[in-house]
C-alpha cells in the first residue's frame, strides 16, 4: 500500500514533468522554422578579372530562389524582408522584385548588420547562401516568380531583444547604384517574423 509521502511525491513529480514539457513548449515557440533555400546554379563564375565596373565580369546564377507572393516588410532598397528566429542563427529574407524581365545584379556589403535598438549590439552578417558578399552578381530569372529570394545570415538574438535596426554600409559606387549606406532603425522583430498559421477549423457533417 502506497504511503501518502510516496503519493505525494508521484504528485510531485507529475507536477514538475508536466511543467518542463510546458517550459519546452514555450521555448520551442520562440523559434521558428528556417526559410527553405534551395542552392541556385552558378553558370558561370567571376573570372579573376574581376572588375566593378564591367558588368560582363559578373558571376551569372541561374535557377535562384523565387516567390510569387511575399508577406516581408518594405525597409529600404526596394525589397521586402522577414526575419526567422532559430537556435543557431537568425535568417532574414530579401525579396526583390526584379528590375528587368530577364536579368538583374545585385550587391550584398559583407559588413550588413542587425542591430540591437536599446542596447547598440551588433549581429553582423556572417554571409548570405549560395551567393557572394562584396562582389555584383547576375541572376536570370525568366518570369518564373514575382520576387527573387534571398537568405542572409546573422548570429542568433537573444530573445530579450525587441526592436533592431537593419545597417547596410556604405559601398563602391557604379552606374545605376551609388554605394550609399541605409539604416533602418527601430523596427519591432515581432513585426518581422513570420506570422504562424491559422489553422482552419471544419464544421461537423450532421445527417
């Protein structure tokens, strides 16, 4: 027969069993999942003869991430951005509607920052997939998508941070870009982040 101090030591355990399971759930709902990337195909790279301003000194990519609809807030530079808290990092999404129907470049400075509003830490970017920083780059999109699609990445933030500017620095300047820098300051991150599914409830079938 079970003594009371043993019934009420199963309660407890029960109580703190049920707890953790709470704590992790919660946990778990800070993050979120990555955004899919899949690798683009690079057709041809940057010859050593690399040069600003020769644009046919540009790597070419082919088969680049794309979507036809995006939910990513306007900031600067005509994309639209969305940002997804993990573990391991923090991804953030760049739409970009293409300026052309075929072909467009793009620049990525390797010194892009998240920065945190209240404190003034800086999450620097560590790259951005499949593609590089510093260096102009094609991609050839022939109308498959609305937005070519881009995954920068960061260190991961603390959940304590709030509200963050984004800092692109200053670049070299060339023709049809002027290499200046952009910041967009005190954006709130839940606003960023990707807004969970609702799920749709069916009605009961009643005969």
């Amino acid at each position: 027969m079970k003594t009371s101090a043993t019934i009420r030591n199963i309660a407890l355990a029960a109580a703190a069993c049920v707890l953790a399971a709470a704590c992790a759930s919660q946990r778990a709902g800070n993050y979120d999942k990555r955004p899919d990337n899949p690798a683009p195909l690079l057709r041809q790279p940057a010859p050593t003869s690399y040069n600003l301003h020769n644009s046919g000194t540009f790597p070419h990519y082919t088969k680049v991430n794309g979507v036809n609809r995006t939910d990513g807030k306007p900031l600067f530079s005509g994309g639209r951005y969305q940002l997804y808290r993990t573990k391991e990092a923090t991804y953030v999404t760049a739409d970009y509607r293409p300026s052309w129907p075929d072909s467009v470049f793009y620049r990525f400075e390797g010194k892009c920052a998240i920065i945190d509003s209240k404190t003034g830490d800086r999450y620097m970017l560590r790259h951005v997939e499949h593609f590089p920083t510093d260096t102009c780059f094609w991609v050839h999109n022939p109308g498959e998508w609305n937005y070519n699609r881009f995954v920068l990445v960061f260190p991961p933030l603390p959940a304590k941070v709030k509200t963050i500017d984004f800092f692109m620095p200053d670049g070299p300047s060339r023709k049809l870009f002027d290499g200046k820098g952009k910041r967009a300051k005190n954006i709130n991150v839940a606003e960023l982040r990707p807004k969970p599914a609702v799920e749709k409830k069916r009605g009961r079938t009643i005969y």
